[in-house]
C-alpha cells in the first residue's frame, strides 16, 4: 500500500496539468488567481463557506444582458445575504479583443452594483479550463465542503434579450437558496450560454 | 421640363424605401451577415404542392451563425413568422451544419452562405381574397453571429407571396439546400436493418449507426448530435466500421445536463448528410445533486470546535505540553508487549560487557540516534502521503491487512529467535554475522529501527487520536513531535547504557539470561495474536486462519535451516515448498475484503455511520452520538466495554433519544477519514455528540463515564 502510494506522488504531479473538469458532487479544483490589485487569492481560502464562480467578460452581449439590466447584481446580492463568497473570473486572453484591465472591469462591475468578493484574471485559461468553462456567463458553485454543488447557466431563457430575465427561472439564486438551507440542489447542471470564451490558445 | 420629371422620380424613389421600411424589407444587412427571406413555390400556392419560405443568410468571411444545437456555445437562428391564416410553418430543415472548433470547445455552425428553409402547409383555411394577387409573409429573426466577438442581431422581413401563379425565382437556391439536407438512413422499417443505439458507457456514448450507405464504409464520418448538453463536443473521439455498421466512442459531457432517451444525429461526409435517431440504451448516470450540505452555520461551527479540541494532549494548550505528552508517551511505549521484549534483552546484554562503558554509551547514542531517526521518517512519510492527497490517518499501517500480515510475520521470526528456535548467526552467512561483530554502531542503530517497527502497531491502539493530532499540526511541529517520541522511548536504554550505575544493578551473566530471552518470547507471541484477531476482523475468520497457516509454515521454513546437511537441504525444501503452496492457495484470503454489510452490521443500539446520515439525523431533530472506532485500536475496544457499556450512560442516551452511530475504521474509509478530518482529528478513537442547532462537542479519547453524561445532559435553557 505504501508503494503504490509513493508511486502515485510523480504522476499525481502530470495528472493535475490533464484533469477532465469535475462533475456536480466532485472536489471542485482549487485554483490561485491574482485579484485587480495583484493579491494572490486561492479558492480553498473560502472553505467553509458557499462559493459562486461567475465566469465574465464585458465584452459578450449576453453578460451585458445581465449587467446591465441590474439582473447579475441582483443575484450577486441575493448570494451575499446568503452568505456566500462571489468570485468574478475573467478568463480573456491578453490579445483578445475583448479583454479589459483588471481595474477597469472591478469599475465596469462597481458601475452596475455588482460587487463580487473578488474580481480574479486568469488570462492563462488554467482555472477555466480546470472547470471545464466555455461560455459567459458561466456560473458554478461550490459548496463549504469544497465539492461542486453547480454549474450551468444564470438563467433558462438563452437569448441577448433583457425582456426575459423576468419570465426566466434563475438557476443560480435557486441553487444557492438550496444549498445555504442545506437542501440538495434540484437542478445541478443546466445549460450554459453565451459567447465562448476568448481562451488563451 | 427635364427637371421636373427628375423631381418626380426622385420623390417616388424617395418614397419607396419608407414604405418597404413601413412592411419591412425581404433583406436587411449588417456589417457582418446579408440576411434576406426567399420564397419558393415552383407548382403555385395550392394544398398539397410544395411550399417553401426560407432565411437566406451571407456571412462575411469568418464569420458564422449557429446550427439547430450551437455546441460549446452560441445559440441557433430563431426564426418567428407571421403568416395569413390557413398557412402554417414547420420547423427549419436545416442544412448539414459545419464544426467550428475553438481551443478545446467546438460549436456547429454555418459560413459563407446558406439557407435555411421552412415547409409552409397549406391548411383548407387558407382562403385569400380573390381580388388579392398575393399574401405577406414576415418573418422576426434573430442569428447569433460570431468570429472572436459574438454580435447577436435581429431582423425584420416582409414578403409578398404571389398566390396564382408560381415563384421559382431562387429555385437553385433552394434545391441546393435541399441538398444539403441530411438524407434518412435505410429505416428500420424495412425490417432488414437493426436500429442505430447509444449506449451509456462510463462517461463515453457508444455510438452504432446502421443503415448507412454502402459507399460510405470505410470513409471518416463527422458526427452532429442535435441535441445539445449530451456530450464534449471539443473532446477527441475515436470511430471504426464494424462491418455494416459505424462505431463511436463519443465522451460525454463532465457538467451534462441533457439525459434524452433518443438522440437524433447527423453524420456527414464532404459536405452531404445522414440522419438517424439513437435509442439511447443503458442508465443515463444521475446528475448527482450535492448530496444534503452542511449549511454554512454548521461548517462555520465545526470549524471552530476542529480549531479547539478538548484533547488532553490538545494543541491549544501549547506545542510545549504537547512535546512533554509526546516524551511521556515515548516512555510508555517501552511498556508495550511490542517493545518490551526488545528493549529488555538489549539492556539485559549489558551484562556481557560490564566494563566497556564507553562501548555502552556509543552503543546507547547509536540505538537513539536509530530510534529517533525511524520515528522521524515514519513521521515525515506520513506527512508526505497526507500532502499528496492520500486519505490517512493514524493506524493507517494497520488498516491494511497486508501490513498486519508482514507484522505478524516478523513477530513470529522475532519471537521464534527469543525462544531459541533460531539464531541469526546460524542463519546468516559467516560474512555479514562478522560484520555485525565489527560494527556494534551500526547494530545498535538498526536495533533502534527494528524497536520502532516492532513499536509501530503498538502506538496506534494506544496514541492513534493523540498521534492523529500531530499530523495535523503544522509539518515542523508535527515532526518535532515525532522525534520527541523517539527520544522518550530511547531514553530508558540510554540512561542505562549512560549511567553505570544501572549497568551494575544487573545481576552476574548467567544461564538466567537464557531463561529471560525465552519468557520474552511470550509477549511477542501475545502480539502476534492480537494482531492474528485483527485480521480476522479486516478479513473474516478465513483470512485469519490462513494466516495463522502460514506463521506455521514460516516457522517450519525457519526451523528447516537451522538443521545441517542433507537433511537440512531436504527438509528447507520441503517446508519452503509447503510455505510457497500454502501462500498460493491460502494467501488471497488474508487480503480479501469481509463484505461492508458485515462490517457494517448493527449492533444492538449501534447503526452503522454512513456519509451525510448525521445531518438527515439533525435535519429530523434527533440528537446523534458518534464513536469513531476501529478493531486494532485499544483504547476504542476498553471504552466499548467500560464506559459505553456503562447503564448510567445508556439510560442517558435513552432519554435524549440519541441515535447512535458507530464509524468503523478498521479498514481504510476515505470517507471517515474526511469526517474525522473535518473534526479536526486524525485518528481512532473520537467521540462526538452532535445536537441539532448546536456546534458539535468532541470528547477525550478514554472516555470517562462522567464526563460523557455532562456532554449528554440537556443544556440548560
């Protein structure tokens, strides 16, 4: 037994680089992002607590949706009553188009009262591709035990129109109004859309 | 004159644009896409005849729209008509689509241009005004239109639609598109072909198309599933032609959120189409909702009690009563049946050398120097296995029955030398027992890692959730925990091979000694067999008698060469032979699992602890008391007799109406190795007393009746 697990520590250290992105009820993969100001900040800092990770990028038309129409502020406040932790990732390549500063996406947020724990750039791509993201906005979350309690889309309505967010069922309030009362999530996995991600290639 | 016919033609061409603004235009342009709506009616608008209306869109190049399932991401052209009664729209027939793949993210899509086009029904309704020459159509779209950025737009469009008469004008437009239609494969219906299925294969879709074209066979297909969320459209996947019939292996998606009982695909090759419609077979694995989380409040209070627990040899009340609890417990250690003998016949060969102090006090220095070294590296490797993600805790050596196997083995051959069955000397080429006369350093040092490995099985029972606590202290002190346990238990032998003094006490060399080595044997053989039962517990009543089996053919094999001659070559043959059959037929049984049920059974008033069954407890307002055990752990079996068995106790656990859960370790158990974790412990036993409502409270390790019935006791109000 001591054998095969000191076997195990070499290719433990290749594995990680190659994970397939975890399904709801698995360990969700620790990552280490820099915020806007530089600080480094790590995922399981918040264990113990319920976490949303909301992958962004100003530039989509269905982030805008969002943003703009007050919707992502409103989830992201309703998440914070609930004392969960909301994470901002911005996984755009550098030499996209679409990418922004860190400081001017944290006032591009602040503008439209979204105020996330922390606003994270991963311009490498490594945490998104950990999570298997392809789309924003892309919402998952992670419960305090550290395993993925979610992840899909905001809403059920997939379009670039803000007329229906209000006839939409926001996946993501209820799953974090399911997990905060201790209750499994009733739809754990639904479909994400928007753009795909401008990852680093 | 001139002038003001050009004034008329230009006010009438100024006008004309508002007024097909006014109904919409049967074209709009973007800066990426020429969007216009077609119409085809080659035999006339009559029931029955062919009806035709579709979006024709041109894309600048590199750019794209979406197909009926858009992939990674992206959403499909969405097409709304408002049509005169009585003419009714079908769905889009949308043309073979192209895979446009991103990184490792792929969508479906369309470039350059195509036509999407829409059967139009016409219904007896349909009644047009006899003095109208032709009906509107309009047509609301919304595309999707991406290259990097993705620009969503939408589109008004209006068509007159003669109704006598026919409208072929883009008749090539529209047969090409039908012909890039998916065509049907040979249907089942014809009763030759077997369907096409999907089946659910660990995390992968096996595909099985049949009725595929014969001229297909043999050639690379791409595969279109039209419904989306199902599988990893970025991910590499592998196809064969199985005679007839095309094969894949298609990896689904790790967040899929589709579970369709029939799939209808497209496959494709240069540019035309095949659609077949998979039954799906096999169980769509469950979309596992996280199983009942621990609300926040709890996780927040657990986490406060882990950072305080109510262990005597607890890091809160510092990392300097925890050394002296490690000291001391090194010193008992020497106590054990598993160390004693080991620790007594070296001090007792004092007695040979009376007067070579300095002999005694290397020989001293080199048994601790092995001691603690063993117990460091015994520390760091545990510390290293936990870094690396392995699920262990404190009597994790124990928890394998291959290692409770080996242990017992080498008590037996340890016990077998003390009872004068063999000498190492007799055993071991004349070379190397020269060696160990030259090197006395060197022996006493390996004597001190032989003691830690004998003393190994031996702390677990006794210091398994004390130990379990070091390890999760920072690595540092974690590892100065580790070596202060070894110098209290080198400290005896030191202090007697330091002080002279002892050295004297002992009595002349004398046949004693002999009388001595042997009853030191029975404490060995006392070890082997509390190690036999704990097999038998891991393993069942088979792996412990097999064990016991091949001890007995061990010690014959032992035994067999010590002879001399022929006779010792014929006997170690025979008995090596015996050994080796034995391990052949018998040996499986000692690491064959005992099934869970067994483990698992209930006792009594003792269910068994399952993952997530303490929160469904405290969700229902039952209090739960939880033992965390296992069979080699000592101290666990002495509070199951003593203080849990205790009627006061049980009485209290009656009135509170506490379920009571028992957690056995015995064997490895991620599972219970996280829950203990999140207790903030390492290893058995722990005790816990859970309330709904209330953080939980972890009691000692020798639980005293007491003390349990405060931590019971209702709290005051």
């Amino acid at each position: 037994m001591l054998r095969r697990s000191l076997l195990i520590l070499p290719a433990l250290l290749v594995a990680a680089a190659a994970q397939a992105a975890p399904s709801v009820g698995q360990p969700a993969p620790d990552f280490t992002l820099k915020d806007a100001s530089g600080k480094a900040v790590k995922l399981s800092d918040f264990r113990g607590k319920l976490v949303v990770l909301e992958w962004t990028n100003p530039g989509c038309p269905y982030v805008r949706k969002h943003y703009d129409s007050g919707n992502m502020a409103a989830t992201q406040q309703d998440a914070a009553a609930k004392g969960a932790v909301w994470l901002s990732i911005n996984s755009t390549e550098k030499a996209s188009s679409d990418y922004l500063e860190p400081a001017k996406l944290v006032a591009w947020q602040k503008e439209r009262k979204v105020q996330p724990t922390a606003t994270l750039m991963d311009e490498e791509g490594s945490a998104g591709k950990a999570y298997g993201a392809r789309t924003t906005p892309h919402m998952y979350i992670v419960d305090p035990q550290g395993r993925l309690a979610y992840a899909g889309g905001i809403d059920s309505v997939p379009s670039a129109n803000p007329a229906d967010i209000p006839g939409a069922v926001n996946y993501v309030k209820q799953a974090v109004g399911e997990a905060a009362a201790g209750k499994p999530v009733s739809q754990a996995t639904t479909r994400p859309y928007g753009c795909s991600i401008k990852y680093k290639s | 004159m001139t002038f003001l016919r050009l004034l008329a033609a230009c006010t009438a061409l100024a006008f004309l644009p508002w007024s097909a603004l006014a109904q919409g235009t049967s074209s709009v342009k973007t800066d990426y896409v020429r969007a216009e709506l077609l119409a085809h009616a080659p035999e006339g608008v009559q029931p029955g005849k062919p009806l035709w209306v579709g979006l024709q869109i041109t894309h600048q190049p590199e750019w794209h729209t979406y197909w009926k399932n858009s992939g990674d991401s992206g959403l499909p052209t969405e097409l709304t008509w408002t049509l005169p009664a009585g003419l009714v729209a079908g769905d889009i027939a949308w043309p073979v689509p192209k895979k446009i793949p991103i990184g490792n993210l792929a969508n479906y899509g369309y470039e350059d241009t195509v036509l999407l086009p829409v059967p139009l029904t016409v219904t007896p309704a349909f009644q047009p005004s006899p003095l109208a020459g032709d009906v509107q159509i309009k047509l609301r779209a919304n595309w999707l239109v991406c290259k990097k950025e993705c620009i969503p737009e939408q589109g008004e469009f209006a068509l007159k639609l003669p109704v006598r008469g026919t409208t072929a004008l883009h008749a090539q437009a529209f047969e090409d598109a039908f012909a890039r239609q998916p065509k049907p494969v040979m249907s089942q219906k014809t009763g030759i072909v077997p369907e096409s299925t999907a089946r659910v294969d660990e995390g992968a879709l096996a595909v099985t198309v049949q009725g595929l074209p014969v001229a297909l066979r043999g050639k690379t297909l791409e595969f279109f599933p039209e419904t989306g969320e199902v599988i990893d459209n970025g991910a590499r996947w592998t196809q064969a032609w199985n005679g007839a019939a095309w094969t894949a292996r298609i990896p689904l998606s790790a967040q899929r959120s589709a579970s369709p009982d029939v799939m209808p695909v497209v496959l494709a090759s240069a540019g035309e189409g095949w659609r077949t419609e998979l039954r799906v077979l096999g169980a769509w694995p469950p979309v596992a909702a996280a199983p009942a989380a621990v609300s926040p409040a709890l996780e927040q209070a657990l986490r406060e009690n882990a950072a305080s627990p109510s262990l005597p040899a607890s890091s809160s009340i510092g990392l300097l009563a925890a050394l002296l609890g490690a000291l001391v417990g090194g010193l008992i250690l020497n106590l054990m049946p598993c160390v004693f003998p080991v620790l007594a016949i070296k001090v007792v060969g004092f007695t040979r050398h009376a007067d070579d102090r300095r002999g005694h006090r290397i020989g001293g220095l080199a048994y601790t120097a092995g001691v603690v070294v063993s117990f460091a590296a015994l520390g760091g490797l545990m510390l290293a296995l936990r870094a690396a993600g392995e699920q262990l805790g404190w009597g994790f050596q124990l928890q394998s029955p291959a290692v409770v196997a080996s242990l017992a083995a080498l008590f037996t051959l340890i016990a077998l030398n003390f009872a004068g069955v063999f000498e190492f000397r007799s055993l071991l080429p004349s070379s190397v027992a020269t060696l160990e006369a030259k090197h006395p350093v060197l022996n006493s040092f390996l004597t001190g890692v032989l003691a830690v490995a004998v003393a190994s099985p031996c702390t677990a029972p006794f210091m398994g959730a004390s130990l379990g606590l070091a390890i999760s202290l920072p690595a540092w002190e974690a590892l100065a925990i580790f070596i202060v346990l070894g110098l209290g238990m080198a400290l005896p032998y030191l202090l007697a091979s330091w002080v002279p003094a002892i050295a004297k006490r002992l009595p002349r060399p004398g046949p004693w000694m002999e009388t001595f080595r042997r009853l030191m044997a029975f404490p060995m053989f006392a070890t082997v067999a509390w190690l036999v039962w704990v097999l038998g517990q891991q393993s069942g009543i088979d792996g412990a008698g097999a064990l016991l089996a091949l001890l007995v053919a061990l010690s014959m094999v032992v035994w067999a060469l010590t002879l001399r001659g022929r006779t010792r070559v014929a006997i170690a043959a025979l008995a090596l032979a015996g050994f080796a059959a034995l391990a052949w037929t018998a040996g499986g049984a000692i690491t064959r699992s005992l099934p869970a049920q067994t483990l698992a059974a209930a006792e009594g008033r003792w269910q068994p602890w399952a993952p997530g069954r303490v929160d469904e407890l405290l969700a229902a307002g039952q209090p739960v008391f939880v033992d965390f055990t296992a069979a080699w752990c000592v101290t666990c079996q002495y509070n199951k007799k003593t203080t849990l068995a205790d009627r006061e106790v049980l009485a209290d656990f009656d009135a509170g109406r506490y379920a009571l859960l028992r957690a056995d370790w015995t064997r490895r158990d991620p599972a219970i190795t996280a829950a203990l974790a999140q207790l903030g412990r390492n290893g058995v036993p722990v005790y816990v007393v859970y309330r709904p409502g209330r953080p939980p409270v972890v009691l000692s390790e020798i639980l005293g009746v007491q003390e349990v019935r405060a931590a019971l006791a209702p709290p005051p109000l």
